[in-house]
C-alpha cells in the first residue's frame, strides 16, 4: 500500500477521534487547492476563503463519520460542490450577492460587454435596447447605433440637446445593468447545471 495512502488514513483515524493537530496537518494539505477550486467558480478570493472556511467547518462537525477507508479527497471535493452550489442557489434569490459576483466578474473589464462572444453581444445588446421606452430607444439608436450628433438628432425630433443627453446617460445605465444580470444569470445557471446533484 502507498505510504501517503497509508499516512493519511492514519491522519483521518486520528482527525475522526477529534485530534487538532491531525485536522491542522489536513487543512494544510488541502487548503491551497481547495481554494483554488472556489476561487474557479466564484471569481472573489473573499467569497472564496468564506467558503474555505465553511468547508472545512463541516469537516470537523462531522469528523466522527467519515471513514477513514474511503477516500478523503472525493468527500472534502463532494463538500466543496455543495457549498458552490448552495452559494449560487443563495445568489440567485439574494441581491446584495448578485452585485458581489458582478463586481468580481467585471473588475478586469471597462466594459461589462467586453467577455461577451460578438454574437452573444450583439443580441443581447439588441435586447436591451429594445427593453428601453420608445423614445429613449430612439434617441439611443440615432445616436450611437447610426452616430448621429446630439444637435441634428435634436432638430430631427424637436426636443434640446440636454434632453438627448439625459435619454442617452439613461439608456446607456439601462442597458449595461441589463448586461450585467444577464451575465450574473448565466453564471447562476451554469453552475448550478454543473452542479446539480444527480439522480
């Protein structure tokens, strides 16, 4: 039998007898690539070492029932998966989440269309310009779909340039926000995809 094999068996029969230090030696060996695998799904080292924690928590409360003849690294990964799929399922009800994984998603981007296929970018841009009310929709297609200026799409509909500019900065923050959940949504969805239990 594999020494390693043979060391960590030892490690977790002491672990399950509640001994800290076999439980510190286990944290050390599989904290870092723990990590690493929060950190693939939900982009924030902050969200991640929350859950590096809560992982390891669930570890010691149940110490008394893992076996050591099983292996160690599938029920601590197994942990791993349910935690990432109970933090996207808390996402998709809950805001003030939302906005984290948005602000972890888009914090190397000047533009949150910008990891976008151009495909992908061009119908859901179409989308959300079509969700904007009519005139604000307009406004926004003459002027940065056809580049219209502010002062001729302003005599073609008789309204102040002020006033295209207001239609202009709210469109713009319309349709980036919509962007946004869009990308949030399909995060969710994928993970959870990933990560349905199955039957």
């Amino acid at each position: 039998m594999h020494s390693n094999d043979s060391n960590e068996k030892y490690l977790i029969t002491l672990f399950s007898n509640g001994n800290e230090g076999a439980f510190e030696e286990l944290y050390r060996l599989y904290s870092k690539r723990l990590f690493g695998y929060f950190i693939k799904f939900v982009k924030s080292e902050i969200i991640a070492a929350d859950l590096l924690q809560d992982a390891f928590i669930k570890i010691w409360n149940n110490r008394q029932n893992i076996d050591p003849e099983k292996s160690f690294r599938a029920y601590l990964f197994r942990i791993a998966e349910n935690l990432v799929y109970d933090f996207f399922r808390k996402a998709a009800r809950n805001k003030k989440l939302q906005v984290a994984l948005i602000n972890s998603y888009n914090h190397n981007y000047s533009h949150v269309e910008e990891d976008f296929s151009v495909k992908e970018n061009e119908q859901f841009l179409k989308e959300a310009i079509n969700a904007l009310p009519p005139k604000r929709r307009q406004v926004f297609q003459l002027i940065k779909i056809e580049e219209r200026s502010y002062e001729e799409v302003s005599e073609t509909l008789h309204v102040s340039t002020s006033t295209i500019n207001d239609h202009v900065v709210k469109a713009t923050k319309a349709i980036r926000e919509n962007l946004e959940s869009y990308k949030t949504v399909i995060s969710i969805l994928f993970c959870l995809l990933i990560f349905a239990p199955s039957l």
